[in-house]
C-alpha cells in the first residue's frame, strides 16, 4: 500500500454525494481518489454488504431503485481509485491524512471535495449506556452491511419519522420490534406537515415508502404510539425494559431516533465556515453556489452540509463536481452555470422537503431529561451534575472540556457536543462554536503515526 497519493481531486465518502460528485468529474482525464472508511461504496443509505456475502433481497424498496442506479454507474468508473477501508483523520488544504488497514496514507490533492454525511444524533438519558441501547441508525447499518438484528424485541423511539422505515427494516429481517414510540403527538407532525404541503407532494416516493413501511407495522401487529416519551432505560447486564410516560415496555434492545447532525470533524479541520445545523443540532459547512467551501480548494456535499436526504446529497454532489471541475479550468463559467442549473433546481426542492421533515420530527421540546448520574461524554464518563456544575463560570464549550473531560475522549465530541450545548443554551448561554476541533478525526494509535523505521 502506497503511503503517499498525489492525485488531482481527493473526495472523502462514497455516498451518494461523492458518487455523484465522481460521476461529474469523470472523463476529464483527471485522477480521482475517493476515500472512505467502509470498504465498498455506498455511503450509510446504501451501507453493501461484504462483497463474499451473498444476500438476496437487498434493499428492495423500490425508494431505493434511483440510490442504486447511482451506486451502479459510480461502480462501473473507470478512471476513478477507490480507497476503501480508509478513514480520514487529518484534512488541511491540499492535503488528507486517511489511516487504513496497512497505516497513514497522505492524499495530496488540488481539490478536495467532504462528502463525509451524517450521523445519528446521540442523546443521553437514564440507562442509555447499557449494552443493548444503539442510536438506530446504528441498528439499521447493522441490517444493511451485516445482515444482524441486535435483539429479539427491540423498542424503537424518537422523534424522527425515519424511524418508521428502521422498524419496518427491523420486522422484514425477522425481528420482532416491542414498539415504535414518537414523542411528538400526531396532531404535531399533521400540523407539521400541513404547514408545508407542496413540499411534501414533491417527495411523493418518500410518503410512499412511509406508507409501506406502516403497512408492514401494521401487518406484524407492532404498536406505534404518538405522544410517548422515554424517560429512562432499565437493566443490569443489558437494557430489558424501557420507562415510557405511558408504563413500562419489555425489551432486549433499544434504537434511539431523535434526529441526525452532520459530520462536521472534517470541515471544521480545514478551517471551512459553519453554520448551525437543523432542529437536531451540530454544525453544517457553509458553501457557495458551486459547493465551494470558505477554504480555498476545498468543497462540500451532501449531509455535512446540512442534512437533507439521499437525494439532495446527490444533487449537491454533482453541483459540487461542476464546481470542481470549473476551478480546475476543465469547463467554462458558462458551460458550469448551464450544467448547474438541474442540481441546483434538484437541490433546492430536497432541501425544502428536508425543511418540512425537520418541523415533523423537530426533538426539541421532547428531549428525555438526564439524571444528575446520567454520563453525558460517554467517552470520558463524565456525568450531568459535573457539567451543570461548571455552567455557571464556563462560558464556551471549550472551557467546559477543560474543566470536565467533556469531549476530550476518542469520539473527540461527535457525540457530546450537541448535548452539552443543550444544557449550556438552558443555562442562558448559546456559544457560537463548539469544540475546537482536534486532530485526529478517528481514534488512531502513536504508533501508526510515526514514520516507518
Ligand atoms: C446510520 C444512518 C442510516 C441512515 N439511513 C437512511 C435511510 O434508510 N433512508 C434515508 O433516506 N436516509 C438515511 N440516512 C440519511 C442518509 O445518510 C443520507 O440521506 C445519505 O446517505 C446522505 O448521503 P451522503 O453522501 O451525504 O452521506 P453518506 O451516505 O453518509 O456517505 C458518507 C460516506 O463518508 C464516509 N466517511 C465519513 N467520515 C469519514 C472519514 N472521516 N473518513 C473516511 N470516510 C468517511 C462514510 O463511511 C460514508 O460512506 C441515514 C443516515 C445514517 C447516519
């Protein structure tokens, strides 16, 4: 394996954003290397399974056909280098540190290009950290790439609509699922939903998806309840039930679904401007009209710009390529601006949809509330009441990883961050930023760091 790539665009993900965005550089004779750190191409909506796996009926739903097609055309490139299994840990202009299985790969690249998504937002409340408790996305990828179900009886509860699809996905595996729980009163998500009506007529397939996945709830006799909120999670060894405010549910697993936030390490790494993210919180990389980020020669697509679905990822990746190539002197401005104009018309229509499903599964009034002893940065077990302890003299969140070991663990704030900015704006005080980001992105040993001997 080579430990240095020079290459003329690097693009970190291979969702559809970076497919997307490959598809539009590809035949200009450049070279393009796209890195990420799951082996195949695919990003988290098309998480493949391994390639000596052989799986019948994979993601079938027909909302998934156009996914797929992308994925297929993207696969059948030629001029593309494809570095999977590799996770990008440090990004500064020009240049991509990505750790793989064999050590630290240097890309150096003229453009750069984060594609990098989204994850599930982390939420903390009594017994989330008992073996058995995911994020339910987790549990979804699970399904996808290894064909597993994390439990017998798994209680699904949120906010977010996706995770409709997630129990569906669930009892199509063979899984029983104990209930789905929204939060949120229906009547919420109807008024939600009636505020942006031709948004929603524009996402016909995605209503449909949802249809069929209640349909398929309803077939399997799974319970959903509205206006049922999780207030604690209950087991020794493992999670077995869960406190709801209407009684207690036996489980064995439980897939928490409130929302996703941007992955942000990467284009905060490079200095890129940010903006705060959706109802769910974290941070999205400001761009221009052509994707472009604050930070010369480097771009931005898909969710880490906010998150907005499959297809606007999509639709931004290729606007993102346009750009891209644009910069590199490939096309004219004319010739850009001309081939511009479906994606951006595409990316703006998603990313009205996205509003709309921001309002329906907005978490904010119905987060659970920790406990004093409730471990907010899981990372460095740090608890509710020592942070409340320290909101009174900290004032940005970097004074708080100071005082406490919030956000200074492996995960380097991915997951706390959101929470802990909660607890500061209910203390009276919004900072701008989070954390400073650190180097690395991913965990990564000294040892794989240092030049070979
Ligand atoms: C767990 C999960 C499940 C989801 N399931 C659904 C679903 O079923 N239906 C739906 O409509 N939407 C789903 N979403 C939202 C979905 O991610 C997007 O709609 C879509 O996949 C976004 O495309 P993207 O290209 O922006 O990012 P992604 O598809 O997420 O692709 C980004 C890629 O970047 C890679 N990456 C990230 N950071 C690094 C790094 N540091 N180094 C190397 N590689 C990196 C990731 O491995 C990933 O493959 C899900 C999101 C998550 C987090």
């Amino acid at each position: 394996m080579a430990d240095r790539i020079e290459c003329d665009v690097a693009i970190i993900g291979g969702g559809p954003a970076g497919q997307a965005a490959a598809l539009a550089l590809s035949g200009h004779g450049l070279s393009i290397v796209v890195i990420d750190e799951q082996p195949r191409p695919g990003g988290q909506i098309l998480r493949q399974p391994p390639a000596r796996f052989a799986v019948r009926g994979w993601l079938e739903e027909r909302s998934y056909r156009p996914l797929k097609q992308l994925l297929g055309r993207f696969q059948a490139l030629d001029d593309i280098h494809w570095l999977g299994s590799h996770s990008v840990i440090g990004l500064q202009r020009g240049s991509v540190m990505a750790m793989g299985p064999e050590g630290v790969t240097t890309v150096t690249a003229r453009h750069i290009l984060i594609a990098a998504g989204c994850h599930d937002l982390a939420v903390p409340l009594p017994g989330w950290t008992l073996p058995g408790v995911y994020a339910a996305g987790g549990i979804q990828a699970f399904i996808k790439g290894q064909q597993l179900l994390v439990g017998n009886r798994i209680l699904v509860a949120g906010t977010h609509p996706l995770q409709l699809i997630i129990a569906a996905q669930i009892v199509a595996a063979g899984g029983s699922v104990a209930a789905v729980l929204f939060a949120q009163p229906r009547s919420a998500m109807v008024a939600a939903l009636a505020r942006h009506p031709l948004a929603a007529l524009r996402r016909v397939p995605d209503l449909l998806a949802t249809a069929a996945a209640l349909r398929a709830l309803a077939r399997a006799g799974t319970p959903i309840h509205f206006g049922t909120s999780l207030e604690a999670l209950i087991g020794t060894d493992r999670v077995s039930a869960a406190q709801t405010s209407a009684g207690t549910i036996n489980c064995d697993a439980v897939g928490l679904c409130y929302g996703f936030v941007p992955q942000s390490a990467l284009p905060r790494m490079a200095g890129a401007q940010m903006r705060p993210s959706g109802p769910a919180g974290g941070w999205a990389c400001g761009h221009d009209d052509f994707m472009r980020t604050s930070v010369p020669g480097v771009s931005a697509a898909g969710e880490t710009t906010g998150v907005a679905g499959a297809a606007a990822a999509a639709a931004g990746g290729a606007l993102a390529g346009i750009g891209i190539a644009l910069d590199l002197g490939l096309i004219s401005l004319e010739a850009a601006e001309h081939a511009a104009r479906t994606p951006r018309r595409d990316l703006a229509q998603h990313r009205a949809f996205a509003a709309l499903l921001d309002a329906v599964a907005d978490p904010r009034a119905y987060f659970p509330a920790p406990s004093a002893d409730t471990i907010i940065c899981r990372c460095e077990d740090v608890e509710q009441a020592t942070i409340a302890a320290e909101l009174p003299v900290c004032q940005s969140a970097n004074a708080v990883k100071l005082a406490t070991r919030c956000g200074m663990g492996a995960c380097q704030g991915r997951n706390c961050e959101p929470s802990l900015l909660r607890m500061m704006a209910k203390a009276g005080n919004v900072p701008e930023t989070g954390f400073t980001p650190r180097f690395p992105a991913r965990p990564v040993s000294i040892a794989d760091l240092l030049p070979p001997q």
